[in-house]
C-alpha cells in the first residue's frame, strides 16, 4: 500500500500517478492528509494527556510526604479524569489508524511516470514483436479439437470430476504439462533463480501481504473452515516468505522460481475467449519472484523481461510485448508489461505472462524491509513474472504447429517430452 510519508513528500507527483489511473488523486491524495493529520492531532493530545497524568503522579507522592493529604486528594480525582481522557483518546487514535489503513488498502499503487494513459486494453503499448505469423489453411483446428482429435485433454471429462475450468490431461498431454514444468524451471534456475516449492493454500495475512486482499477476495478460492485461501499464483506464497523480515543491502537481489498448480474463480462464462484452455479455474505455471534495492529495481524488470523473450524464441512462437496503460494495470502494480503468443487457428494474441514491478507497493503491506548503509530501515522493491503460464503456451504450440502428420514440438521441447510429435 502507498506509504503516507511519500504521498505527504510528493503531493503533486502522487496526484499525476494516480490520475494515470484514472483514478480522482486530488480526492484520494486529500483523504489521506485529512486522516493523517487526525491521527497525528490525536497522538498528539494524547501525548499531552499522558505527560500531565505523569506530572500530576509524581506531585501527589510528594504532596503525600510534606503530609498535604487533601491537595493529594484533589489531584488523584484529576489523574482519574486524565486516564478516562487517555482511555478515550487511546481508542480514537486506534480508531483513526485502521480508518487511514482501510483507506489505503483501497487504494491502488502509484503508475510509475512512462505508463501510458487509458482506459482498456486498447490502450496498451505495442513495444516488441518477434517471429512471423503462421499462415494456416481455413480448415486449420482451434486447439480444442486438436485435443480431442489425439486425446491429450479432456474438457467433458473434467466438468465431470469438477466443473469447466478444470480440464484433465491425458498421455502426452499430461507428458507435456510435464516437460514445460521441468523446461520452465531449468532454464529459471539456469538464469540464477532458486527453486521454491510452496504451499498452494495461504493465511489471510499472506493475501494482504502481496495484495490480493481485499481487491480481488472475490476472485480466489476460500476454504470457509480453516479460513484459508487457494493460490491464484505462486508470487503471494514466495513474496510472503520474506513478511516481517529485515534483509542486507548485501542480500539483493533475491531470485525465487516456483511451479505450482494456481486457481482463480473468475474464469469467465462464454465464447471462445474463455474455451478450451483459453482461460481455466485451475491451470499450472511456472513463476519468478524478486526482490530488489529500490536503486535497481526498474533494471531487474528489464532482466526478467529479456529472459522471457529467451523462454518464447526457444518455444519458437510469435509474441510481442505491451506496456498496460492506467486503466489496464493490476491493482498493485506500479509497471507491467504483458507477453501475448500468437495464436494461429484463432487468429489472436494470447497472453502468457505479466511481468511486473511493485516499487514499494507490497514491501509496505509486508513490512519487507533492508537497512542502507546509515543503519536506517527502509522499504524493498518487489517484481514478479510469469515464466511461464501453461495452459496458452500449449494453445499456440497445437495450433500453430498442426500438420497432416499430427503436431510437431519445437526442439527445445522435444528433448523433455522425449517425442517429436503429438498424434
């Protein structure tokens, strides 16, 4: 969440940030100076309370002793005025200090100062492309009938056993899922990030932490009983390791990796947008996490995206990458660009990854912090990528891929799933 000593410090630039949003920053900006400064007159009376209650304490022992029992008296009914004043004061202060935190966990990160304005996805910015479309017959096949054509995942089967949105893969389908997973992973720790293996259920502390609570509690999966929360993504159970913790300028930059199975309820309804494996409730991926010096960190996110382009020319399919406008970036992101493959037999772009930085966004909410070299506590940088997600790279490799002899993998592949060809 945004810090309030860096709104106060940077009024007018919180303002243009938050208006890249499209978001009232005069408003907000002026809500949370008029809460701040509640807070602070009431520590400050509060303050005042406690030190005449203190005063007036060490008066009446001394009044007690030159035997002035009746002016001892008379400040001890005071002191009892000043405790009730204090009790009140103790419970407005509290009062006023979780009003201020609701205010700013609804608010959204501050856009860093290049994103572009607008209101949809219409808006982002084109600012790569690599390879060249494929050109397919006009009886080419989405890939839910090359699916069902060679058996390799089975939507009907998985409305069966769950609901749509929860397809269940099958021979090479399921050899596949397998490779990307040891593909994705080898090539992240080969590029020196350390593989995690986290849990894929998480507390409510952890969902505030890298703020999924309470923007998006509607979208993930709660277990009602232990009042736990299924994964929408490997980034909120490895940024929550670090919650609480004080790192070394020394220890920067952390780099984490993780495959894990990730859900999300918001799968859509209707239309080819959402068939298939367009968009699941349960789908695998494969994630990077860092966490950055706060010097560094726009240059770690130019790191991560560089290495995806490396994941996607190895997959040998077409991509480009967007830079999201205001109106199109995440709730705590500051800055994200979105890698989308070309998919043939659609004829449309599909995004497999969003790669972010958070600045101090969810280092706030963590309390993730470092010391610089004062000894003076200050906030890290957060960043997260996907790296990548399965379900859409699988739709593009089927499709674009496709031949009368079945589907053939691209080489990189071929050498985890131990064949050429799906048929």
């Amino acid at each position: 969440m945004l810090q309030v000593s860096v709104v106060r410090e940077n009024i007018e630039e919180t303002i243009k940030r938050l208006e890249i949003r499209n978001l009232p920053g005069k408003d907000l900006v002026a809500q949370i100076i008029e809460l701040d400064d509640k807070r602070k007159k009431t520590q400050q009376e509060l303050d005042a309370h406690l030190a005449e209650a203190n005063s007036i304490s060490k008066q009446i022992g001394g009044l007690f002793k030159e035997g002035k029992i009746e002016e001892a008296n008379a400040l001890k009914a005071k002191t009892s005025e000043l405790k009730e004043l204090n009790h009140q004061g103790t419970e407005a202060l509290h009062a006023t200090q979780e009003e201020l935190k609701q205010l700013l966990y609804t608010i959204p990160n501050t856009p860093e100062l290049s994103v572009p304005k607008g209101n949809t996805e219409e808006d982002n910015e084109i600012i790569f492309e690599q390879g060249e479309l494929p050109s397919m017959d006009n009886d080419a096949k989405p890939h839910w009938e090359i699916t069902e054509k060679y058996d390799i995942v089975d939507f009907e089967l998985g409305v069966k056993i769950a609901g749509a949105g929860f397809p269940v893969y099958k021979g090479k389908g399921a050899r596949l899922q397998r490779a990307l997973v040891n593909f994705f992973l080898d090539n992240a720790t080969a590029a020196g990030y350390r593989e995690i293996q986290p849990p894929l259920l998480i507390n409510e502390a952890s969902g505030y932490g890298t703020g999924q609570l309470p923007d998006k509690e509607g979208q993930m999966y709660h277990t009602a009983v232990d009042d736990l929360y299924l994964i929408p993504t490997a980034e909120v159970p490895i940024t929550n390791m670090y919650r609480d913790i004080i790192l070394k300028k020394a220890d920067f930059p952390v780099k984490n990796c993780a495959y894990t199975q990730c859900f999300r309820r918001e799968a859509g309804s209707y239309g080819s947008d959402v068939r298939g494996l367009n968009r699941l409730h349960q789908f695998d991926k494969v994630e990077i996490v860092q966490l950055s010096h706060p010097d560094k960190s726009y240059e770690l996110l130019d790191e991560m995206v560089d290495y995806i382009k490396t994941l996607l020319t190895k997959l040998e399919l077409p991509f480009r990458i967007l830079k999201l406008c205001g109106g199109d970036l995440g709730f705590t992101a500051a800055l994200t660009y979105d890698f989308e493959v070309y998919s043939a037999a659609q004829k449309k772009w599909l995004e497999v990854s969003s790669v972010s930085c958070f600045e101090t966004y969810q280092a706030n909410r963590l309390k993730l912090r470092y010391k610089d070299k004062n000894g003076k506590m200050q906030l890290a940088h957060t960043l997260n990528g996907s790296a990548l997600a399965f379900p859409r790279i699988i739709a593009a490799l089927l499709e674009n891929n496709q031949s009368e002899k079945g589907v053939k993998l691209p080489k990189a592949l071929a050498e985890y799933t131990g064949f050429e060809y799906i048929n």
